[in-house]
C-alpha cells in the first residue's frame, strides 16, 4: 500500500459492522450505561455491579470507547453526552431498548443478498401479518425515538393553547404521541387505532401517566377501519408511510382528509428521503429494513409525501426537521 492510498479502516468498520451491534446491545442489555452514570468507572467495578465477567466488562469497554460512546480519562471510563441521553435506562429519550432487539434482529440480515435479488421479502413480510407479535416488541423499543418529534409537531401545532381539540393517531403503537399531546393539552382527546394487542400497551402507557380518561382505541386493520367523517382536528400517521406501497398511503390520506374538520391537519412523521436521493443518512440506509421487511414499502422523498397530501384533497404541506426523522404537516 502507498501513502496516498486512503486506509481500509473506513471499509473495515462496515464491514464489521455488527461488532457495533453487538457491543451496544450487550452493554445495553447489562446497564453498562447505566451503571456508568451512577458512578462505576472501571471495569471491575462495572463487572461488580451488572454481574458479568471482569473480562467481559474490559471487552465491552473497549468497544463502547471504539464506537465513541465511551470515554478513557485517567484510567476512567464516563459516558459521553450521548449515551448519558440516549442509553441511560429510565430516561424519556432512552434507546437502551432499541439496541437489544436490534442485537436480536442481526441474523435475519444474512438474507438481504436474496432479498435484493427478489425485490422484496424472501420469508414472510412483517408489516403485512395481522396482529403481528413483532410489534409487540417493536413499538415499546421505538416509543423513545417518537419522543422529540412529538414535542417539535406539538410546538408547530400550536397544540398546548389549541383548546379542546380531538386527535386520531393510525397504527399509534406504544402511544407515545397521545401520552405527550393529552399531557401538553388537557383538554384535548386521543383515539388510536392499532391491533388490539398494541392498543393494550397504550392503554398501559396513558393510564401510568394518569390520561387514561381522555384516551380510547379502536382495534383493527387501518385499510379498512372507518375513520368517520369531520371527526377530528388532528390525525397523526408516524413511521407507517414506509411500510405502504404509494398508492396505499394516497387512500389512507384521503381517508384521513375526510375524517378531519375543516382546517384541521394531518401530521406525518418519517424517514424522508431528499428528492436527488442524496441524504439523509439515516432515512436512505432505512430503506434496507423495508425491503427485508415490507412488500412494497420503501423511504418516500420529500415530493412523494407533497403528491400523495394533494391528491387525497390538503391544500398547504409544510416540512419541519424532526431528526433522524421529517414531519410532514398538511391541511
Ligand atoms: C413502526 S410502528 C409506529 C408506531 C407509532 N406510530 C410511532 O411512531 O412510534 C407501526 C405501528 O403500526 C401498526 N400497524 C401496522 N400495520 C397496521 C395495520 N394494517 N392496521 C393497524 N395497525 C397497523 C403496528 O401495530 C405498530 O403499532
């Protein structure tokens, strides 16, 4: 190799990629963040507190400080700010829960090769079952991530000071959204509507938080539950556009067009995609999670999002910067 050849370190970083997930999602699933944060800062001493092996702390030390989510100062091991915001357990913004079922979900990526060449799911798709139990983990690992967005798409909304207004949040999972805008607003309603056993694990949300009087769920499929007519202010459709097909998410906006009031909005939440397909980062590499996991979702650009909201009859379409993810608020 000569001096101006650029080092493979990059290219062997990826393709080790799983080294990360791995590290992650067992630190995560042993409290080594946690335990870092109250205070345990070496090896033996964290082994001590999560009861694992003394050489096991060393390892993961060594690849939490590799991926920069760990630092080394004077033989002292301290999270930095991001993972004391991002994997502390008990924290709103927490993720910790995230990284172990994404530890759990590596082997299903040895089938992307013949994914690629099928063009969509070689097993069975996961967003098309019904009641599919994969949700069931999923939505509580991802309600921390919904957390930011909801509070940026209350600011937007003008929701806190908005009076009495009465929402519908499509496919709402954990509920995280209704549990921040009931909190933000008392005296606006939430309905979700999710499979039932979801909407169990909202009803457990809402209830802990002491909203569950102003919170009801209607079970069932959102392609053919009646959504009502001049129903509601505001509906909310956050990280299910990319598991429809385009002409799928045009019926359920017009859908939700009609059970809206006059003026009143739907807020989209997702991984939106430049209209060159240039970046973002995130939202374009999540695209890989669709095509294992979806028959024909995918991450939408930004002018899919403004064609889709035109056709099913909204009038203004506004984008607000929610990362990882976009809102895409119209009416
Ligand atoms: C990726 S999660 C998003 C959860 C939540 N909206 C959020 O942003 O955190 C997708 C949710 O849609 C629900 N879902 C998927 N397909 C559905 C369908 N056809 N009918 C009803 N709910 C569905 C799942 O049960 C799950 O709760």
């Amino acid at each position: 190799m000569t001096s101006d050849q650029p080092s493979p370190d990059h290219v062997l970083r990826l393709i080790n990629g799983y080294w990360a997930t791995g590290v992650v999602g067992a630190a995560a699933g042993h409290a080594l963040f946690t335990h870092l944060e109250n205070g345990a800062e070496t090896a033996a001493e964290l082994a001590e507190r999560a009861r694992i092996a003394p050489r096991g702390a060393q390892t993961l030390l060594d690849g939490l400080v590799s991926v920069g989510l760990v630092e080394l100062r004077e033989g002292r091991y301290h999270n930095t700010p991001e993972a004391s915001l991002y994997l502390v357990d008990g924290k709103a913004t927490c993720l910790s829960g995230f990284a172990r079922l994404k530890l759990k979900h590596m082997g299903g990526l040895a089938a992307l090769p013949d994914v690629v060449r099928a063009g969509g799911p070689v097993r069975d798709a996961t967003t098309e079952v019904a009641e599919n139990p994969h949700w069931e983990e999923i939505v509580p690992a991802i309600a921390a991530q919904s957390v930011p967005a909801a509070r940026i798409a209350a600011e937007v909304l003008g929701l806190a000071d908005a009076g009495a207004v009465s929402i519908l949040d499509v496919g709402g999972g954990s509920g995280i959204y209704s549990a921040i805008w009931l909190a933000a607003n008392p005296r606006a309603r939430a309905t979700q509507l999710d499979w039932e056993p979801i909407n169990a694990i909202a009803r457990r949300l809402l209830a802990e938080r002491g909203l569950a009087d102003r919170f009801t769920t209607v079970p069932g499929d959102f392609h053919t539950t009646d959504f009502g007519v001049d129903r509601y202010d505001i509906a909310l459709y956050s990280h299910i556009a990319h598991q429809e097909a385009p002409e799928d998410n045009i019926a359920v906006l017009s859908r939700l067009r009609e059970a809206l009031r006059p003026g009143g909005s739907v807020v989209i939440c997702d991984y939106v995609v430049d209209d060159d397909r240039g970046g973002p980062a995130l939202p374009l590499i999540f695209a890989a999670e669709m095509l294992l996991k979806s028959k024909r979702g995918g991450t939408w650009r930004r002018s899919d999002y403004h064609d889709w909201l035109v056709k099913a009859g909204f009038t203004t379409v506004s984008f607000h910067s929610a990362p990882p993810a976009t809102l895409v608020i119209a009416r």
